[in-house]
C-alpha cells in the first residue's frame, strides 16, 4: 500500500520529534483522528509522563493523552531507533537564537540526524520548527541525501510551520489554517491529505522556502507593529496622551486596523525570536532588514522603561528605586499561562535589582523561576505580597487570576504595563 493510502485509511504511522507547546497539540489531534502517533523526545521526564497518560501542556487535556495511550493510539519514547518504523515524521523541535542574535539549528540538526540514521524509502519527513528561509532546502535535503537516498524520489519532503497560540481557547491547533510547502507536488499532496485529516484547512504553497518566510513574515508583523506601539506609548507620554485611549479609539475603524498594545517587552519562544532569522538570513544577501531591527532596538528596551517608569512613580512619593520593596505582579511572558522563556518580567526584576530595589513577585501560574545569576526564585501569594506593604507594585503580566480590585484599594503605589487595570482610578495608579 503507498503512502498516500495509508493516510486516507489512517494506518500511516506517525512520529512527532519534540514533545512541546506545538508536538504534543499536533501529536495529540492526529492520535485523536485514529492515526497511531508515536511521539520521540530527549526528555526522559516528559515521556514517562505521556505514557503514563498525563499531559504538562495546558493547551492538552491530560483525559486526552490518557485515552490515546490506553486506546495503543499514542505512546512516547527516548529511543530514536523507532523511527525507522514510522511512516511521516514530523519534527518540532526548538529554534532559539545563539547570544549573537544567530539561529542556533543544533536541535533542528540533532532531530535530523536521528532521522537520517534510520530513514528509509516511502518516508514523508516535515520539518515544523520555524526557521530561516532555505533551511529545507540548504540544510535538511542535502543531510537526508547523504544516505543516498534521493528527495523526491526516495523519500517525500515538506516544511510546514506551526501556529498554535498556547493559551488561546479559541484557535487550537486543529482551528488554525496549516501552511504546507514540499520540496514538490507529491510531497505537498502528502502532507496536505496527512494534516487535512486534523487542521480545519491546509493552504498548499509552491516551494519550502515560501512556506518558511510566510511564518517569518507572521511574526515578523508581530514584532514589527508591537514596536510601533510601544513607540507611540512613549511618545503618548511625553505628550501627555493616554495611548490606551488612543488605540481603542482606533480600533473602531472596521477596517484597515489591528490593534496592537504596548507593553514591558517582547516575550516567549517566537515573536522576539523569529524574525532575527529573517535579517540573519536577509545579510547573507547583502540586504539589511531595517524594520526588524529597528523593532527589535525599541521591544528589547522596554523593561528599561518600565524601570524608569517605577522610578517616576516612587518619586511622586519621595521615594527612591535604590532600597524600596517592589512587587511584580506577573512573570510568564503572557497573560493566562505559565510560559517564561524570554519573558520581559526577567529583565524588569534584574533592573530593578541592579539599581537597588528589593524585588518580589507574584505568579500563579509560576511557582519558582530560575534568573540568571541568582538561582531559583520563589514567587510568593499575592495576599501576603500586599500585606506586606510594598512601596511599588508592578503588573508585568495581566493573568486574569489575579484579584485586581484587592490590589487597588490596598497598594500604595501602582505601575500598570497592561492596562489591567482600565476600570479603575486613582492618583496612586500610573499606566505605562
Ligand atoms: N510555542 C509556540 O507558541 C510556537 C508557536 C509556533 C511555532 N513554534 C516553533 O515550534 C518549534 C518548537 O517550539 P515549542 O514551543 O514546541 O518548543 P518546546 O521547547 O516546548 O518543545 C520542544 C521539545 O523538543 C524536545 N527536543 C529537543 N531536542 C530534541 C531532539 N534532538 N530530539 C527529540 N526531541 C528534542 C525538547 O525536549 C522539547 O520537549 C520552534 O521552532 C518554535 O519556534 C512555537
């Protein structure tokens, strides 16, 4: 049977690499779909959790892995070997950027050496990690054809980028739109028939490389207008405009508008990431990304923003930054979740020590972080936090679960990043 009917008649076995935020949504949906998924990681935790039918993913309801392990549908595992036995393999692994602002491909590389040790012929392998423009093409292809197999011929070969939001109960992986670009038609028909059976719409496009810069191009708007959002709030204060008011009045305009928000920074695995590959690949061309720096310059200073921002508030009240308690409401990089990575409430905390203050913070979605340079660092309730008396609270990041009207009536002094607190009022709050 080729692989095209093992798709339609779901006995294509699938192999998801990296276990994460977007493998797991997609190992979970195509399991679900009746398609044996067999997920592989490096983390050894990870997989004794999934196949003990628990999942660590918000976005996953852990009733689901549990039912898919039960079902012989899903299982996990460390052992690369068992890719020589799948039939599509998908790879999501991380692509964070080296301290140079460099893509850092070791993962993306690492997957697909284990792949290329036992890949074989009729294999659809997808790579699903962002990354730069060519990387299908200039690094997976030639890796895989060193087996002697032949793209195209041997084995089928796609990149198609994910979009998940985590957090985002509205547009789960199955709600969202997959772009699908093979290195030709077959592959593309391929994954194209392999994700339609989980995704409510597959967009085929003509090659690899469009499929990568669309996902670029998304979050690179992303960025790009965050940055010109949190110029305009700095501007608003300088004039002594209220940019919140101003971008809701915007956004009544039923077209040619999307709002964007200012904030303390830009934060998670994508958006102050991603479109560093872009202007990384975009040099080696000779061309200068100007909007992605120029973004980059003003989203990566706004935790020092924030910083000075606190400084003004204190001074209101005689007070300064150097010995004061200051308690941050929030450290995940975005509202509802319990996500660090690059998040901006790092950067405002190591400020904010470096000048002198002595920081604390409230997350209930984050019990313990690790800061470079200090170890781990406890969050404490945010009750005791404000019984406390802290000089200065901060809200870093706007979870729903905190209780807004408590932290009105008993701090003294509030700097709000987030606009949480729009329905309130009060000489003791300062907005960003
Ligand atoms: N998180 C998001 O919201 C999001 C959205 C769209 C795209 N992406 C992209 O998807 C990719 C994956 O991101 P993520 O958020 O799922 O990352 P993640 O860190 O949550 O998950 C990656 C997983 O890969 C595993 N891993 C690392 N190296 C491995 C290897 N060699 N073999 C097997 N497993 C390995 C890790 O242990 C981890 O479980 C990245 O390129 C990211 O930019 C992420």
């Amino acid at each position: 049977m080729n692989l095209m009917d093992r798709i339609q008649n779901k006995t294509c076995k699938v192999g998801i690499i990296g276990l994460g935020y977007v493998g797991l949504p997609l190992a979970a949906e195509l399991a679900k779909a009746g398609y044996p998924v067999t997920g592989f990681d490096v983390d050894e935790w990870k997989v004794g959790e999934l196949n003990a039918g628990r999942s660590y993913i918000p976005d996953v309801p852990t009733g689901e892995i549990a039912e898919a392990v039960r079902k012989g549908l899903f299982r996990a595992t460390t052992d690369m070997a068992a890719l020589a036995d799948m039939d599509a393999i998908d790879i999501a692994v991380p692509t964070p950027l080296r301290k140079t602002k460099d893509p850092d491909m070791s993962y993306v590389v690492q997957a697909v050496e284990a792949v290329k040790a036992h890949l074989r012929k009729g294999q659809m392998i997808c790579l699903e990690s962002t990354t730069y423009p060519g990387t299908t093409d200039e690094l997976v292809k030639p890796m895989l054809e060193e087996t002697g197999l032949k793209a195209g011929t041997d084995f089928y070969l796609v990149f198609s980028p994910e979009r998940v939001d985590p957090a985002n109960p509205q547009y789960l992986t199955k709600d969202i739109p997959k772009v699908v670009g093979g290195i030709d038609k077959q592959s593309t028909d391929l994954a194209c028939a392999l994700y339609g059976k989980v995704v409510t719409k597959t967009v085929p496009v003509s090659s690899t490389v469009v499929a990568e810069m669309a996902k670029l191009l998304e979050n690179t708007f992303r960025s790009v207008n965050i940055g010109m959002v949190n110029e305009l709030a700095l501007m608003c204060h300088r004039m002594g405009i209220d940019v919140w008011e101003v971008i809701d009045a915007a956004k009544t305009k039923p077209f040619g508008f999307m709002p964007f928000y200012p904030g303390p920074g830009l934060g998670g695995h994508c958006i102050p990431i991603d479109p560093f590959y872009l202007s990384w690949k975009a040099k080696q061309s000779g061309f200068e990304a100007r909007f992605i720096e120029l973004a980059g310059q003003v989203n990566s200073s706004m935790p020092e923003w924030v910083v000075t921002r606190v400084g003004d508030a204190l001074n209101t009240v005689k007070k300064a930054v150097n010995g004061s308690r200051i308690h941050l409401y929030g450290v995940a990089y975005k509202k509802n979740v319990g996500d660090m990575r690059e998040s901006p409430a790092l950067d405002v905390f190591e400020h904010l020590q470096r000048r002198g203050a002595i920081v604390t913070c409230s997350d209930p979605h984050v019990p313990m972080f690790k800061l470079d340079g200090h170890g781990d660092v406890k969050t404490i309730p945010e009750a005791q936090a404000l019984a406390a008396s802290p000089d200065c609270v901060v809200i870093t990041t706007d979870h729903d679960a905190f209780d807004y009207a408590a932290l009105v009536k008993k701090a003294a002094l509030i700097l709000d990043t987030r606009n949480a607190l729009k329905t309130f009022s009060g000489a003791h709050i300062h907005r960003l």
